[in-house]
C-alpha cells in the first residue's frame, strides 16, 4: 500500500544534542510538509518541500532544519533541542496537478519526540 | 487572515447517540474544507473534504456541508460507535497556490459504551 512513514515512532534526546527525524513516501507526491503538534494542540506548519525548493514558515525557529535529498525522503534536524521542542511531529505529502498544488494532505503516523 | 474555530471538548457521548461537530471558518476566496481524524497516539487521516460551496463531503458515516453563506462545515454523524473516540480537526486549505493547511484546535470525542 502507498504510504507515509515516520521513523523513529518515538525518540528521546538530551537537551542540546542533535536529532534527526526521517520520512519516507511510497506515494510518489512532489510535495512534503513538516508540522510540529504539540499535547492537545493543533499541528503548525514548520515548512515544506516543493519539489526540491523549500518554504520555510516565517516564524520557524532557526534550530529547525530540513533536507530532502529525493522525492522520497525527507529529514527534520532539529540542531539544538529545547525542552519546548518536546512534541509529536509529522510528515505529510501532496501531489502538484497542473501547476496547482494539491489541498489533500497525506500523513504519516507521526514522530513523538521528548527531549530531557 | 485566515482562521478555523472549533465547538470546545470534551464531547462525551453515548453509544449510537447522534454527533455534531461545529466548525465555523474565516478566510478570502473560496478555500477547501476537511476533517481529519486523529487515533490516540497516531497521526492525522482524512475523513472528508469538500471544495466548493454546498459540497457535501461523506465517509464512514460522517458528512460535512460546505456552507458558504454561515461560512461553516460542521461534522455530523447519525450513530456513533465506541471505536469513534478521537480528536478530530477541521481544517482549512486557503485559495491559491499556498499548499498550507490550517487546522482549528481539535475536539475531543469520547463515546462511552
């Protein structure tokens, strides 16, 4: 089945040292986003992939970096965790039509991250 | 700018009672309107959407009208099940090529047995 994966499903970091969250698609969408969801919150958008031009939010901390080095995977480095990065973050794709982005979002099931 | 507000949770309710979910929306242009639903400790899964006005999206039971006049999309389901309890977001997508989702703050169902 066509699909979005996040992996790992769960991570645990220190305060201060570097994690990285991957995604991967078999849906083949040119289009991936990266949201941050925090407990009994609404996801925000932390930025996302067109192809391989990225769009980053206006107010997305520094600390949050992303790379996609295919169409089928992307990667969120958060370069220096926070405790207020503790969150549950998810990756989601669309596809491009005719030069309209696409409005439905797939998700995957989501990376929980607590940092210490 | 471009909003969602949801009815606050909890919504508790008893099995086979009948579901409503008020979802009002601010926005320029004509948007595209969705439900997702999230499962404890899983990730978000389209429920329904609809694009334009007096579209009526439907799924598993659920169904949303896309109501341009009262600017809403409520969630309305006739039977609920115990297997129904999550936290479901309406969200909007704005006109234009923006790919942005913007999400209201989620309610909360329970359905006790």
């Amino acid at each position: 089945d066509a699909m979005v994966i996040q992996n790992p499903r769960y991570q645990v970091t220190q305060f201060g040292k570097p994690v990285t969250l991957s995604c991967s698609q078999t849906l083949n969408h040119n289009v991936m986003y990266w949201y941050q969801q925090k407990s009994s919150q609404a996801p925000k958008l932390l930025f996302h992939y067109y192809d391989k031009d990225f769009n980053n939010e206006a107010d997305t901390p520094d600390n949050f970096q992303s790379r996609r080095p295919n169409t089928s995977f992307c990667f969120l480095d958060i370069r220096s965790p926070g405790l207020g990065d503790t969150a549950m973050y998810l990756c989601a794709t669309s596809r491009d039509r005719r030069g309209r982005v696409s409005d439905t979002q797939y998700f995957g099931p989501g990376t929980r991250l607590t940092v210490l | 700018g471009n909003s969602v507000t949801q009815m606050e949770g909890p919504v508790t309710l008893s099995e086979e009672a009948f579901l409503t979910i008020n979802c009002t929306y601010t926005a320029t242009g004509y948007p595209s309107l969705f439900w997702y639903v999230q499962y404890p400790g899983e990730g978000l899964q389209l429920l329904l959407k609809a694009t334009k006005a007096d579209d009526k999206g439907s799924n598993k039971g659920f169904e949303a009208t896309y109501r341009k006049e009262t600017t809403s999309f409520h969630l309305e389901k006739g039977s609920v099940q115990v297997s129904d309890s999550a936290v479901y977001f309406c969200a909007l997508s704005p006109s234009g090529n923006t790919g942005k989702l913007i999400f209201g703050q989620g309610t909360t169902l329970q359905v006790k047995p």
